[in-house]
C-alpha cells in the first residue's frame, strides 16, 4: 500500500494537508474498513491517467473497426445512452 494511506476520518480530518501534499507530489490513499477506496493525487498524475484510458480506448476501437466490428450512428448512440433501462434506479 502506498506510503501515505489514511483512514477516511483521518483524511475528512486533515483534508487541506493531503491536497497540499498532492499539489508537492505526494499521493495519499484513502481506507475504508481497511480496503483502499480512493486517492488524493498530484493534478497531473489524474490528466496522464485520463490522457492514457483515452488512448487506450481509441486504440480498442481502432481494432474493432480493423476487424470490421460494427458501428453505430451518433443517433443510435444518443438514443441508447438516454434510453431508461428496466434494471435503472430513478
């Protein structure tokens, strides 16, 4: 587990010292009933990880089109995205 981990009440506590010490560099980790649940990290360690699940993404859909995998319109998109689902809570 990372060097800085914390309880969620520590970390509620003590709020601004772990978004100083992200802003330094220093990521802390957040623990609920001792399992890691979230994360105060550095600004720019969040952007490469969007930056890196973006690529990795255009890259998977790269490859389904590669391999003539279907397509969608951005109609049907829409239309599936605002589509409510029975298994949805309201």
């Amino acid at each position: 587990m990372a060097e800085n981990t914390v309880t969620v009440r520590e970390a509620r506590a003590h709020l601004a010292d772990h978004i100083n010490r992200a802003e330094e560099g220093t990521p802390t980790v957040i623990t609920r009933n001792g399992q890691p649940v979230a994360a105060v990290v550095p600004i720019a360690d969040f952007d490469a990880l969007e930056d890196a699940a973006d690529v990795l993404l255009a890259r998977e859909a790269e490859a389904v089109l590669a391999q003539g995998g279907p397509t969608v319109t951005m109609a049907e998109l829409l239309a599936d995205l605002f589509t409510e689902r029975p298994d949805s809570a309201a």
